[in-house]
C-alpha cells in the first residue's frame, strides 16, 4: 500500500485525531516574583512645580550663638525672671572677659575701677585643680592646733582659760580671732578661668556669690551678689523661720532676735487691723522705728545679703553687689564694693526705703513639730487663706 504524502490528507489527519499530531511545545516566560519586604525604598517623583510645606522650626534653632548665651530660652520650665537676668548678666561677664576691644575695657574700668584696666577673669569656683599645700612651719601649725582647740571647746572648758595670765589670754585671743578670719575667707587662687560658656556653672542656694571674677591688673577677688531689677523685686532674705539657726541660741543673729519679734509683732498688729497688704515698705509703714529695731533689722539684712542663710554662714560669701537694670547691657549696670563690714551695713541701710517686709507661709514647719512653738511669736493666722504665716521674706525694690 503506498500512501501519499499530501498537505490536505496530513491537516485532515490533525483534525481528525489530534492527539497523534505532537505539538512543539513553547517556553511560558514567567514574570519575577514581588519581594514580601522589599529592600529598596519606593521614592516617589516630586512635580518640581509643586512647592514643598516647609516644617516648623523652633526658634532655638534659629538663634545664632551669641544670642543663645545673651538670651536664654525664656520657655525653660524652672528658670524665673530673676534667674535668667542672673543667667543674662555671667555670659556678658564671660563675653566682656574675653575682649581686648579698648571700648570694652574701658565699661569695665568704668565698672569696676582701675583695677579692671587690664580686665578680668571669670572663675568656676566649684572647679578647683588640686594644689600643693606648703610645708608649715612648726609655730604655725602650734598656734592654728591651739585656734582649733579654743574654738572647739564648750563651756565647761572655759576655767581652764581663766587660770592663765591676761596676757596669754589677749594673744591666744588674737591668735583664734585672725586664724578664724583666714579660715572662712575663701581660696579662689586654684580656681579654673571659665573660657567658655559650657564651663559656668550656676552658684548654689548657699552661696551669696552669683559670681566670682579676679581683675587681672591686682588679682583682686570680686565675689558679687547679682540684683536683677528688670523683673518683680529680687529677694534679700528668703522665707525664713524664726527657728532657723541663724537665729537660735548661739546663732549669729541670736541677739538681734527679740528686736526682730517687736518689729514683727508690730507688722502682724497693722495686718489684723486691715491697714497693710501682706508686703509692706517698713520705712513708709513706720517711719517714726526704734532706732534699736531699726539697727538689728540692718544688721540681719546685712547678714543674709552677703553673709549667710538661715541655716549656716556661706562658703562663698559676696564682698560686692552688682545691681542689673538691662542685663545684656553693661552701661546699664551699678557696681558697689562692699568688702569692709562698714561698706555693707553703709549700704544696706542706703536701700533701707527700699526694702519691702512680709511674712509667708512657705517653710513654715508643722504644727506637730517642736520647732512651731519658737515660730509662734511671729506667726500670723491668714483669715483668707487660712495658713500660718511666720516666715520672714525680704525683698528690694527699684
């Protein structure tokens, strides 16, 4: 049987029975799978025509650097007017003490007097390098032993003092009395220079110093107490008890206590009668006061405005006052040396118009507590607010 080959018979024979026909089979390209996280970031196209939101900035990024150390953030939660002006006030001391402008030492000889013809220095004073203490000599040593000994000793030692002749007494006296003077003054010599304003550092509340510069002509100390007048009164003496130690038996201002209770008692009178708010100017109120009373309020005033507190004399106690107006602007400032005990009581009681009195209630102890019988005779019981107000408070005014 021949068969012929032919092109109808073979397309009849696939329709017919297709499966005898083998197909080429075709290659099936499949599309690469989708990453379930996907590395590479989607960046979307910007239309170049369409401007962009531009973000809100804070205006502490925008402040350049010598704004930021003349113009603290006023928003800083915790820092008051008067705290900010101090702030103010050290950066400029800082910015002034890195100048060699001519004008600039000529406001700080202006200030500070000739003694700040060469400028100044401002000094960490919590930032000490250590420092090599000379060898004593044996004499010395001896009388700073018997200084520590005397000042040591309570009142049951005082016979053995009264055995000894009057002489040794005056000498062992002016030995105590000098040591005890070198003691309390403060050694500034090994303080760190602050050359950036990174290295203040803010003075504690014991301290009476808001700062501490040396004028480099003389290497004078000048430990100043900043007044910040550009915001309410900045404060002389703060909420003190009449328990405080300052004022207890043995205190420094133990003996000005039952001056300070008549001059109280009489304020607490003028309160009860309804004559005076809460602050009250003593010089207006009663301008006729016991010379007496008026002395052992100067003398407590002197006491807390560059002494001490009422818990215990400073470490760093202020020997000037540097009253502040416009703290960025240092011709608006007002330098006063007090660095004689004649110098401060002079002073204070030149501001003595100016000095506003109330008692308040913060850091008032409990009633439970022993010490709330010593406050009793100072305390007044606020019909409004329904507190026991005994605490002193001073503040001073423009």
């Amino acid at each position: 049987m021949v068969l012929i080959e032919s092109p109808l018979i073979q397309n009849a024979v696939e329709e017919v029975n297709p499966i005898l026909t083998p197909k080429t089979p075709t290659k099936k390209t499949r599309s690469p799978r989708k990453p379930k996280n996907p590395t590479t970031p989607i960046t979307p196209t910007i239309d170049p025509v369409t401007p962009l939101v531009t973000p809100k900035v804070s205006k502490r990024v925008l402040r350049s650097s010598t704004d930021a150390k003349l113009e603290p953030v006023k928003d800083k939660p915790g820092v008051n007017k008067g705290e900010e002006g101090e702030n103010i006030t050290v950066s400029k001391l800082l910015e002034l003490s890195k100048s060699t402008n001519p004008e600039n030492i000529a406001k700080l000889t202006k200030l500070f007097g000739l003694d700040a013809s060469q400028g100044i220095e401002l000094l960490n004073i919590y930032d000490k390098s250590p420092k090599k203490s000379p060898k004593k000599s044996p004499s010395k040593s001896k009388k700073t032993d018997i200084a520590k000994e005397e000042t040591e000793t309570d009142d049951s030692d005082s016979s053995s003092i009264s055995d000894t002749s009057t002489s040794s007494i005056s000498s062992i006296t002016s030995t105590i009395s000098t040591t005890v003077l070198s003691e309390s003054k403060p050694d500034y010599s090994n303080c760190k220079v602050v050359t950036e304003e990174s290295e203040i550092t803010k003075a504690v509340s014991s301290s009476k110093a808001d700062c501490v510069i040396r004028l480099r002509l003389t290497g004078r100390i000048l430990a100043i107490s900043i007044k910040c007048m550009n915001g309410g009164k900045p404060s002389v003496l703060n909420h003190t008890p009449r328990s405080a130690p300052v004022f207890s038996t043995g205190g420094v201002l133990n003996s000005e206590v039952s001056n300070l209770d008549k001059l109280i008692g009489l304020l607490n009178d003028e309160r009860k009668a309804g004559n005076v708010n809460e602050e009250i100017n003593v010089s207006n109120v009663f301008p006729d006061l016991d010379p007496k009373i008026k002395n052992s309020l100067i003398k407590t005033l002197v006491y807390f405005m560059f002494e001490g507190t009422g818990s215990s004399k400073s470490k760093n106690p202020a020997n000037s006052v540097l009253k502040v107006s416009a703290p960025g602007d240092i011709d608006t400032w007002e330098f006063v040396d007090c660095g004689l005990q004649e110098e401060k009581e002079a002073y204070v009681l030149s501001l003595y118009s100016k000095f506003f009195v109330s008692l308040i209630n913060k850091n008032m102890p409990a009633k439970s507590k022993p010490t709330y019988n010593v406050c009793v005779p100072w305390i007044f019981h606020d019909p409004v607010s329904k507190k026991d107000k005994g605490c002193l408070h001073v503040r001073l005014s423009k």
